[in-house]
C-alpha cells in the first residue's frame, strides 16, 4: 500500500553496495526478511504498510564489474523516534539474495520541513516576478510619456530639416550629434539644445549655425564618430569636442555618461594638437598669412631674442617646478600678481575660470597653450602663460608672456 503524500513527514534515504549483482526484487525481500521480528510487532513493516504508516520501497540500482549499487527510499508518517529506528534497522542487514551487502542510512529528511523550503524559495520566486513585472510596467507607462514628449519636442531645423531640440535656435550654445536617435536620448535627459548631422555629409544649416553659436560636438566612441568629427573640424566652426566612452553610441549611454562626457569637452584647438589633427586644406591664402607673421616673431636676430626671451626670472623657474609637479595630472595652477597660488583646477575649466576671474595674473597648466585660450588671457589681463608646449598659434599678444617646457631647458 501506498503511504498518501499529504500524510509523510520524514523521508529515510540510504545507499546499498553489494558483491554481487542483485535485483531490486532482493533488496525489498531482504528488508522486510531481515527486520521481520527485530523490531516488534508496533514496527513490523508488513504491518505498518497495511495500516499506511510507512510507503513503498523505492530501490534504484546499477550493476558494474560484478558489482551492484544504488539508493533506497521509503517515506513514513512515523514520528521521529520510530523512524529513526525503522532506518537502523536497515543497517542491520548483511545479505541480499545470495550477496554480501552492506545498507547505510545517508538521512532521514524532515518532508515538511523540505516542503517549507520550496514554499519559500517558491514565494520569494513569485514575489521577484511580480516586483519585476510592476517594474516593467510602470518603466513602459514611464517611457511611453517620455517619448512622446520626446517626440512632440523633436523639430527639423533649418532648410536641410536636422533633426533638433526645441531650444536650437534660442539658446547661444548648441551640441551636434550624429543622428535622430541622439537627439532623443539628449532630449530624454532634459537636453534641448541639440542638432543631428545626419551622417558624414554635414548639412550647411548645421555649418552655418557653428558660425552663430559656441559649439560643442558630441560623437560616438567608435571610427563613425571620428569621420564625422574630422569633417566638422574641417568645414564647420567647433568650439569644444565631446566623445562617447570608447565602442559605446551617443544614442544607448545612459545620462550619467552623457553629462560625464559633456563636462569632460575638450577646446577645439586643444583636442587637434592633442591627436595631430590637420585641417590644412580648408586654409585660404589669407589664413596662412598670420603664420609668415608667427614665423617672423620667432626669427628675431639671436641675440634680440636672447635678450628679450630667455631671461628666466626666479618667479618663472619656480612656474618650471609646478609644471613638472603637475605634469601628466590635466591640472592647472593660477596665481595673482605677487606670484601666490590662487587655486588648482582642472584643465577643462580652465577657459571659463580665466573669464570669471579678475586677479588672475599667471597660469602654469599641464597643457597646449592654444589661440583661444591667449585670446581670453589678453582679454583678461593674464600676464604669464607656461604650458607643455605651443600650439597652433597664428596670433600671439604681445601682453601675454608664453613660456613652454623648451624654454626651461
């Protein structure tokens, strides 16, 4: 008779390894031959079977070699005492059929408690998915509102119809990116001042618009990014350049990258020294005048400009020190006219703190000293200037002193 599963409450589970190749037929004969009168007529397995108190046997067995092994199961609704002792028992026996053997109990598991697990591990499972599900739900009705906002929000700008935010033509700075896709993703994170190219044939009303407006370029990491950028450098007017981390796209970063990215922009000119980048062949004639003029000043008879240049001052060779402190670090150090430290900043923002400043009078920073950032020295009054080295520049102020890390040697 079969013990009812709603009924078991502990489960005996025991290993069989006999000399012999046996039969599962041997291992039950001997059970019950073997423990018939051992334990007593209240632990007869015959009559527990009858009453339902124990269930059937289940034996799994595999001969090899001439050799037979396996499991034996049987579950009861004992209580924990008689179990135990229905499980020795099955210790007790040394033969099945003509075979030595041996029987060794392994456990006597607990059903319920094992039932409870389940529930448990089942009820946290459920509990999971209908979390993730809320999750999912309530993220769609969230995209859902988002990207149509989005959607409203996208205009096409210009005779050439770029993909835009709303704020293209309001605000007085504007980011362009490849695609439709990145000016979603920009607009998503409250972005709206964004224009998409549209692919490496720059548009002119995205052209004409960096002529207009301080513009920062925001490409994907991989090679598209780079051809599209090298063609805005080349025909566009481009303040700052802005890139994707490496192999990752504009459109799928998430928006702590994207204002990562963004606050990490590189000056223009600084960014083409940086990777060697040339754009010679949109120079006219015209442009290439002011570097005959560039040529001139450093041509100065030797011993003009050995007096007019490469007198260092005990001031500046103490600029030397911190430029070799700093090197490598993309920082910057300003100092007031007495020649006391101001503040150390990053390199990044080192255009905008000279803009804001007033007492700024010398700045030692770990980078290429460019056109625009003498440009806003001059205006500012900027006295001394001491970087890694010069770059391209067509224009030097007479105000501002440049001093590069040749100079110290």
């Amino acid at each position: 008779m079969v013990i009812d599963p709603s009924t078991t409450k502990y489960m005996i589970k025991a290993t069989i390894k006999a000399d012999g190749v046996i039969e599962k037929s041997d291992v039950v004969g001997a059970i019950f031959g073997q423990t018939e009168g051992l334990l007593g007529d209240e632990l007869d397995l015959r009559e527990l079977q009858r009453s339902a108190r124990v269930g059937r046997i289940e034996v799994e067995l595999e001969s090899k070699n001439g050799k037979s092994g396996g499991t034996i199961t049987l579950p009861t609704s004992l209580d924990k005492v008689e179990t135990v002792i229905l499980a020795a028992a099955f210790e007790s026996i040394d033969r099945v059929g003509p075979c030595k053997a041996t029987i060794k109990v392994d456990e006597v598991e607990d059903v319920r408690v094992s039932r409870r697990k389940n529930v448990i591990e089942r009820a946290k499972a459920l509990l999971n998915e209908v979390i993730e599900k809320g999750k999912i739900d309530g993220e769609s009705i969230a995209d859902t509102v988002r990207q149509a906002v989005q959607v409203e929000e996208i205009t096409n700008f210009g005779a050439d119809h770029c993909p835009a935010g709303p704020n293209i033509e309001q605000s007085d700075a504007v980011i362009i990116v490849e695609g439709r896709r990145d000016v979603l993703n920009l607009l998503k994170y409250g972005i709206k001042n964004v224009i998409a190219v549209g692919g490496t044939n720059v548009p002119k009303t995205v052209v004409d618009l960096t002529k207009e407006k301080i513009t920062t370029v925001f490409v994907d990491g991989d090679r598209g990014g780079e051809l599209i950028l090298r063609e805005l450098l080349q025909i566009a007017d481009i303040d700052f350049v802005s890139r994707a981390p490496q192999t990752r796209e504009v459109e799928e970063i998430p928006q702590k990258l994207i204002m990562k990215s963004l606050k990490n922009k590189i000056p223009c000119e600084q960014y083409m020294d940086m990777y060697n980048i040339k754009i010679g062949e949109k120079k006219t004639e015209d442009e290439e005048k002011p570097k005959k003029e560039k040529k001139d000043f450093f041509s100065k008879p030797k011993e003009k400009k050995k007096a007019e240049e490469r007198i260092i001052s005990n001031k500046q060779k103490n600029y030397e020190i911190i430029l070799n402190e700093i090197s490598g670090s993309l920082k910057a150090v300003l100092f007031d006219g007495s020649g006391k430290e101001l503040k150390k900043i990053p390199v990044r923002e080192l255009t905008d703190e000279i803009k804001r400043g007033e007492s700024i009078s010398a700045v030692v920073f770990d980078g290429i000293v460019t056109q625009r950032l003498l440009d806003i020295a001059n205006n500012k009054n900027v006295k001394e200037i001491v970087g890694i080295k010069l770059g391209n520049v067509v224009k030097m102020p007479k105000s501002v002193k440049v001093l590069t890390k040749t100079d110290f040697q």
